[in-house]
C-alpha cells in the first residue's frame, strides 16, 4: 500500500491549506487514516484520524475547531482541511492507513499505522 501526501506550503498566519492523502490499498473504505504532524525536535504528533467509513473523525485539541478530516472513498484520498493556522502548526505532516475489518474503527496513536506517506511541510509564517 502506497500512500502520497502533498499540499503543503508556506502560509502567513490565520491562512488555510488543504492537505491531500492519495492512498493505493483496496478498498479504500477498509483502511482507516491518520495525519500526525513532527516539528523539528519533537515527537510525531495525532493530528486527526477517520474511520473507514468516514462517518467518526477524532481531532488533537489543539487543531479542534480549525482543521477538519474529511475522506472521497471513490477517490481513495483523504483530506485535511486546515484554516486559521498559526505559527504553531508549523510541522512536516504524514498520513498514515492502516487496514481494518470494521468500516467504523479509528485509531488515535502512531504504532497503529502500518502506511506511511512521504510527508509534506506546512510553514505558518508572515
């Protein structure tokens, strides 16, 4: 299972960005999806994660109310819709699959992900 992340960029503060998570494994709708983010010197952080069937979506606290998970099973690419972003949310961004036999199934930590895409960098700055 391939997965392609891309949509990152530079952002001035309180912008949005809409990151793009192509995912190869079939059905799609049996692979639950993460984005977790790593800025230099930390740890990889949950961002959001989405279950199969799109219907539960999980959000870190410090993203609720900004970013939004969304999913196209049709085109087997996952979404994270990202507005009022600030200086903080600088980070390289991944998402992650996982397959899974229920539709209605998320996982909220990096170790339960065995798909890893490439990773595309998000700068808030002005």
């Amino acid at each position: 299972v391939q997965l392609q992340a891309s949509g990152g960029g530079l952002v001035q503060p309180g912008g949005s960005l809409r990151l793009s998570c192509s995912v190869s494994g079939r059905p799609f709708s049996h692979y639950a999806v993460g984005w977790f983010r790593q800025a230099p010197g930390k740890e990889r952080d949950l961002v959001a994660v989405i279950t199969g069937s799109g219907d539960v979506k999980k959000y870190a606290d410090s993203v609720k109310g900004r970013f939004a998970i969304s999913r196209d099973n049709v085109k087997n690419t996952a979404y994270l819709q990202m507005d009022s972003l600030k200086p903080e949310d600088t980070a390289l961004y991944y998402c992650a699959a996982r397959w899974t036999s229920s539709t209605r199934t998320s996982y909220l930590r990096s170790v339960d992900y065995n798909y890893w895409g490439q990773g595309t960098q998000v700068t808030v700055s002005s």
